[in-house]
C-alpha cells in the first residue's frame, strides 16, 4: 500500500526534492557560503535566479493539481519570463541588470559572466515555463508537453554526463558558460516529474497501457533525437580543435620563422665580428640599427667582450649609458644561459624575467669566437609581449605562453570556460627555450566553424518524433474506435434482431440502406439485395402510396413526389407517426403494418437518414375487428330490441288509427254512393289518396317490425325481392326526393329468397345512403335499384351516377373503419357490416369493378 502511494506520488516528491535544492541555494546566496552553491570549485555554481526558477517550476508541479491552479499558472509563467529575459541577454548582448538585481555575485571562477544562467538552463527554464502555461488536457497540449519534458530532458541529461565524460553539452548553446550539475540534476527531476503526471493521466482517461506508447515513442524519439545531435556536436567539437590545433601549429612555426631569422641576424653580425669587420662600434651600431628596426619587440642589442663586459649598446638611451662597461649576467637566469652558450657554442635563449627596463621578456644569447677563443657574446633583449604580438594576435583565437607551468605571454583574456573546454597546448622548443603554447578559440570562431547539420537533424528528428507519436496515437484512438463502433454496431445489430418490430433504415436520398432480421423476414428481401438501389416504396402496396400521396396533397395544398419529397412531406403534414399501410412480401402476400418514422441528423443538423420502425398489427386489427364487429352485434341487437319494443307500440298505437281510419273511409264511400256523390271525380280522388296515405303508413309500420326482429337463423323466411326492396324505399324515398336524385327501381317479378329480411333490408338502405351521398357532387343525380334471377340465385345491384371508387381504393372499401368522407359524417363500418351480412346468408357482396359506373352487388343463393 505504502508503495503503491509513492508511486502514486513520485512526481511530486521529485518537485519537493528540486524544491529542496533551490531553497539550499537561495539560502546559500544569501550566506554567501560557496560550498551552498557550487558542487565542487571546478564545476559551475546555480546562480540565483536560476534557483528562483527552479523553486517557480517546482511550485507550479506540486499545485498543478487540486484548487490552487492559479499558483501553477502564475509560478510557471514567472519561470517562462525569467528564462525568455536571460536568453534575450544572450541573443542581444544587453545587459538587463537582473543577473545582480538581488545579490551582487561572489565568486568568479569556472565561469565567464558571474551570476548569469546559462544559456542552456534559459532555454530549459524557458520550456518548461511554456508547458505549465499551456497545461490542460486536450490532445494537442499533451503532444506538446511530453515533447517539452523529453527535451528538457535529453539537455539536461547532457549537461549532467558532461562533468563526468569530460565533453562540452553546451558547444550547441555557444560554449558560453555550463548548466551547474545540480541545475542538470534538478531538471532532469522535473522533466521526469511531468512525464510521469502525464502518464498518470492519461492512464486515467484512457483504457489500456495502449494509451501511453504513443507518449513513450515521442519521448525515446526525442531523446535518440538530442543524443544525435549532440554526437554531431562532438563532431564539431572535433573539427574546431583540429582547426585550433593547425592554427596552434601554425603559430609555433611563426615562431621559428621569427626566432630563426633573428638568431640567424645576430649570427651573422658574430660572424663578422669574429674576422674584424667592425673597426669601431659605429659600424657595429649600423648593423644593430638595422636588426633593432626589422625586429619588432627588440628592446636592446648588446656586445659584451670575453670578460662580459658590455661595450657597445644600441640604442644608447639613459639605461644604456648607466650599464654600459658593467658586467653582463648579473641575473642568475642570464648567467645559466651564458654559460651554456659558452660550453654548447650554439645561440640560447633565456628564461623570461622582469626586465630592469621595465617589463618581461628574454634574451637572444650568441656566443662570438675567434677560432676556438671566446670573444665575447652579442645578445638581443627582447620584450616578450610586443615580440609575440605581432603574430600571436590571431582574430577569434586567445594565445598563452607558459613557462615551467608560469604565464609568461597571453594575446588577450578570454572565458575560463572557453579554457576549460576548448583549449589546445603544444610544446616549443628551440635554442633551449620550453615553452607550453596553449590555443583557445573564440565563440566567433567556434560559431564560424559549426555546421547548421546537428540543428537541423534535431528539429527534424524531434518533428519525425511527434509525428510517430500523433501516427501512432492516431492509430490507438482509430482502432479503439474502431473497437467500440464494432460492439456499438454488434449491440444495435442485436437489438435490432431481436426485436420484432420491422427496422429498415434510408440514406439522406431514401434509398434502403439496412434492414434487420425481421424486416428481412417480413418482406422477403435481403438488405444486401436492395441497399442502395431501392426506394421504401418497394414494400407498399402501390395504392396505399398513391392514396398517401393524395392525403399529403390535400393536407399541404401542393403536389408531392415520391423519393425524399415524400418523406418530407410526412414530417411536414405530422403522418410519419401511427400511420398505418399494406405491406406486400416479396411473394405476394400482404400485412398491415403501424409506421414510425424519425429522421436522423448529422453534426451540422442536417438531415442524414430516416429510420423506419414497422409494427405487424394484421393479426391486431383482425383481434378489433372481430371485437368491433361483436360490439356492433350487441348494440345492434340491443338497439334492435329497443327499437322493436318501439316498433311494437308504435305498430299497436297507429295500427288502431289506421283500422278506423280504413272503416270510416269504407263507410264514407257507401254514405258518398247513397247520396249520389260517388260519381263526383274530386271528392273520389280525395278519399283515393286518404286510402293510399294510409296504405304507405301500414307498410312503413311493417318495415318496422323487420328491423324490430332478432338475428336468430329462425327468423329466415321466403319472402318476395320486390316486397324487401319496396318495404326499404318506403324509408328513403322521400330523403331521395328532398335531394333531387332520381330514384329508379327495375325489379324482375316473382323473385323470391329465403332471407333475414330486415337485415338485407339493412343492406340496401346503406347502400341506398351511400349512392345518394356519391352523387352529390355530380350534375346528373340517379340512383338505379336492380333485381333479377340468375343462375343459382338472385342478384340485386344498386349502381349511381357519380365519380365511382378510383381503383387504388376497390381493395380497402371493405376493410372496417376505412371511409373516404369527412370527419363525423360516416366511421367506416357501413360496408363491412353489409359484407358480413350478405356472407351469414350465404351470399356474396362485391363492387362490380367491370362497370362504368360505382355499382354493388348483393348475390343470394336460390334456396328450395
């Protein structure tokens, strides 16, 4: 447990730690205590603000998490500008006072601008103040601080194998001044801190160790990528010592072209000297006048005779007047290199001293002899630092002379980290001088003589790097995706096959696009035989379209076409919910099916798809329709029962009225006929329609008692087709009237049938009812009554003059409920009672289709 907690927590114990460090510095600043700040003497110190810096990024780690993000934010943004200023000072050479601004430096070897950050810890100050100002957790910002944490990284790590392996990390950065080790140390704890924070993260957003490759592969990328271009950098590194060595090489040979020619002057002036050329010193003092005046730097030439005394000096200023006939050698150095002269017989130069002249330098000892005698000796003295500067002043390079480990010449003053790094020492020795020549090349001349190659390989590399982290990562979210869309896919493909409802789904044009198990079931198609090729309409019958299209039409007062039109159009008019259509299989036979639509849309709202869900209710609709048709029974029956106990009164009270009426129209005749007014026409045709009055109202009573009746099959009786049809007309005839339709009845005599006669009654009233509503609309209003025998029974038709049925609609005038009229004005049932009706006896009820006008059939079988 305690385990897994510091693991849980290793990233911030590393910001304590680096906390830690910078508060050891801070505190040793202001004690002023070396050992507080700097590792050992030779390695470089942690300046102050570069331990302000670290302690910034530590706080800004330890309260990246939690309430107090405002603290993150601001220490990082602090460490972001403290290393952009620093590195401005660098890439400007302005100074802007706040390497000084808190404590004035107190130390100044091992490096070359006290108090300063290097350039180096700038840039990864710099990053990592950019990686906390830019925290979050999007995609994109995680790509950037794992990039961030490895480069920090990889320089860091640099700077810190750097004191051990002896190599210069920071040649890339301008060979200025090295991160301090512990600077390298605490870096390399906060870039680790990160990744590891990253990594957390991640592993907590997303599932699968999966996740984090991608960070690890930009992270090894990165650091491969700096490794590089640090081995390049140790290439150059190479190649500026072998040119500083050359140069070095160059000016030793200087040094004998300057040495050799003056040995060889001084030589030959022993040589004359030795057979008497010089009668007197003042053609001595020519000669030296001219050697004085080619070599640069001489300050005296001098013969001293055997005894060493000196005799003739040039120039003859105040200092030579007061040596002039005193002995030579008097310096313990000149006299060893007088005596090895003398015994060697060869030039020799001294050590350097302090000149009494004033100044350093050495002399040029060459001895005279007249055959094997010692003569005296001619020596040049010569001031070490304007001898050497003429040719030791090489532009972007520092010289330095050492003899016996002491300076003794130095062109000009140069960084000690430059000497530390970057010298090159050779040896010169000649005429028994020893001299350690040490080379150093300038920042111009390391710059001049850098290849642009490792930068741009390590841009390269770091950008192949984060490439094949976003590819990879790419890669993860695709298959995760991928993964996640297949068992999206697999749950929907199961929930749709396992559901019984009809699921067929369309594209934005309304071609099928998938269809599940049931679908395939109901209508016998295949999705991958349809896909992309079929309009939904291929599952309708084509009049349920048609007639849809002629609702959606009148509903929304504009044409519609078939394809996405309609779909819209079903949306727009509210019927893409709970409408109900005849669906046809493949192989012919049909169901009614309850449809759903719902549209689909992409990102932008715009519409993708539709979804169609499909009920199968036929077996539903026949459970209502033979319920429907049982409650009609009992409200029929028991309207029927209310309506006979009516009838039976109703026939008692004017069948009374009726029978004394009749009497008194008897008795009125015979009172006419006794008082001789029977043959008067008026008053006959008064008591003829008195007769016929009453004879109308006794059949309207008698086609109440058909409708009074029971449905019992006992109540079939044979009864004649003219007295059904006359009893059902005595109901409507005068409505027909009132309307204006003409009301025409054929009827073959003597037809009898063994019927219910109320309810074929029934049949025809409604029949009758729907042909005087059908010719409304027409000019010519006729309603024509048929009845005649044929072959095995009788048929009765009722036909009119109107519109007629349209043929997309002969297929459901039979279905319950269905009605082409306006609401409250008929509910549909009318037809389908009649059907029922017609088929108890036996019969047929059919729309003759063949006939040029709307005309139904009432077919009975002849009974014997």
């Amino acid at each position: 447990m305690l385990f897994t907690n510091i693991r849980k927590n290793l990233h911030f114990l590393m910001a304590l730690s680096v906390l830690g460090i910078a508060s050891i510095v801070i505190f040793g600043w202001i004690l002023r205590d070396p050992a507080l700040i700097q590792i050992r003497p030779d390695f470089a110190p942690m300046v102050i603000n570069t331990a302000l810096g670290l302690a910034a990024l530590a706080m800004a780690l330890l309260f990246s998490e939690g309430r107090f993000l405002r603290i993150s934010f601001f220490s990082s943004l602090f460490a972001f500008l403290l290393g952009t200023i620093n590195l401005l000072q660098y890439l400007t050479g302005i100074d802007l006072g706040i390497d000084q601004a808190l404590v004035e430096p107190f130390y100044s070897v091992g490096v070359a601008s006290p108090g300063r950050m290097s350039i180096s810890t700038s840039v990864c100050m710099l990053l990592l103040g950019v990686m906390g100002v830019v925290s979050g957790r999007s995609y994109a910002r995680r790509m950037v601080r794992i990039t961030i944490s490895s480069l920090v990284l990889g320089f860091s790590i640099l700077g810190f194998l750097g004191y051990f392996l002896n190599f210069s990390s920071e040649y890339g950065w301008g060979a200025i001044s090295r991160m301090a080790i512990h600077t390298s140390l605490s870096f390399v704890l906060l870039s680790l801190a990160h990744i590891l924070q990253l990594r957390r993260s991640v592993r907590d957003e997303e599932s699968g160790r999966s996740a984090v490759v991608p960070l690890y592969v930009v992270m090894i990328g990165v650091l491969t990528a700096v490794g590089i271009w640090q081995l390049l950098l140790l290439k150059d590194i190479e190649r500026n010592r072998s040119i500083t060595l050359i140069r070095a090489e160059s000016f030793r040979s200087k040094l004998d072209g300057t040495f050799i020619p003056l040995e060889k002057a001084l030589q030959h002036m022993s040589r004359r000297m030795a057979v008497g050329a010089y009668r007197d010193e003042s053609v001595w003092r020519m000669d030296a006048q001219f050697y004085y005046e080619e070599f640069k730097g001489i300050r005296r030439i001098a013969w001293a005779d055997q005894n060493l005394l000196l005799r003739w000096l040039y120039p003859m200023d105040d200092f030579s007047r007061n040596i002039r006939n005193t002995t030579m050698g008097r310096s313990a150095e000149i006299r060893r290199s007088l005596d090895m002269a003398r015994e060697s017989h060869q030039s020799r130069i001294s050590r350097v001293i302090d000149m009494k002249s004033g100044g350093r330098g050495f002399a040029l000892l060459v001895p005279v002899y007249k055959n094997t005698e010692f003569a005296g000796i001619l020596s040049a003295g010569i001031e070490i630092q304007t001898f050497l500067d003429r040719f030791a002043r090489i532009e972007s390079y520092h010289v330095a002379i050492y003899e016996d480990g002491q300076e003794v010449y130095r062109s000009s003053d140069w960084d000690p980290v430059l000497s530390r790094d970057w010298l090159t020492r050779i040896h010169y020795t000649n005429m028994g001088v020893d001299w350690a020549i040490v080379f150093a090349p300038s920042t111009r001349a390391i710059r001049s003589n850098t290849s642009a190659l490792p930068s741009v390989v390590l841009v390269f590399a770091v950008g192949i790097s984060v490439l094949l982290g976003l590819s990879l990562s790419f890669y993860n979210r695709s298959d995760e995706m991928r993964k996640r869309a297949r068992a999206v896919a697999d749950w929907k493909s199961a929930a749709m096959d396992a559901t019984p409802l009809m699921m067929i789904s369309f594209d934005e044009h309304g071609i099928v696009r998938e269809m599940n198990r049931s679908a395939e079931e109901k209508t016998g198609w295949k999705t991958e035989e349809i896909a992309g090729k079929e309009h939904p309409f291929i599952f309708h019958d084509p009049q349920d379209v048609e007639l849809m299209r002629l609702r959606l039409e009148s509903a929304l007062k504009r044409p519609v076409e078939l394809g996405v039109d309609f779909f819209e159009a079903m949306f727009e008019a509210g019927f893409n919910t709970a409408s109900e259509w005849t669906y046809v299989n493949r192989n012919g036979s049909r169901f009614l099916g309850q449809l759903f639509v719902g549209k689909v849309f992409g990102e932008n709202g715009d519409t993708t798809g539709y979804l169609a869900v499909v009920e199968d209710v036929t077996q539903k609709r026949q459970r209502e329709k033979q319920i429907k048709e049982q409650e009609d029974k009992i409200i029929a029956s028991a309207r029927l029962a209310s309506l006979g106990e009516m009838a039976a009164g109703i026939a008692h009270e004017i069948n009374n009225p009726l029978t004394i009426i009749n009497g008194h129209v008897g008795v009125l005749r015979r009172l006419l006929g006794a008082r001789g007014l029977a043959t008067d026409i008026e008053v006959q045709k008064r008591v003829e329609v008195v007769e016929n009055t009453t004879q109308r109202i006794a059949k309207i009573v008698k086609g109440l008692r058909y409708y009074s009746r029971d449905s019992d099959p006992g109540d079939m009786e044979w009864v004649t087709v003219d007295a059904i049809i006359d009893d059902t007309l005595a109901f409507c005839s005068d409505k027909f009237r009132h309307e204006g339709v003409d009301l025409i009845a054929r009827l073959e005599p003597n037809l009898k049938v063994y019927v219910r006669p109320y309810q074929i009654s029934q049949v025809l009233l409604n029949l009758l009812n729907n042909a005087a509503d059908a010719v409304q609309s027409v000019n010519t209003r006729k309603v024509v009554v048929e009845a005649k025998g044929v072959k095995d029974g009788v048929e009765i038709s009722i036909s009119d003059s109107g519109p007629g049925v349209p043929a997309f609609l002969r297929d459901k005038i039979m279905e319950p409920f269905f009605t082409t009229k306006e609401v409250g004005m008929g509910v549909g049932l009318g037809l389908s009672i009649s059907e029922g009706i017609v088929r108890s006896h036996e019969g047929r009820f059919y729309l003759d289709t063949e006939a040029s006008q709307t005309r139904f059939v009432v077919w009975l079988p002849a009974k014997h």
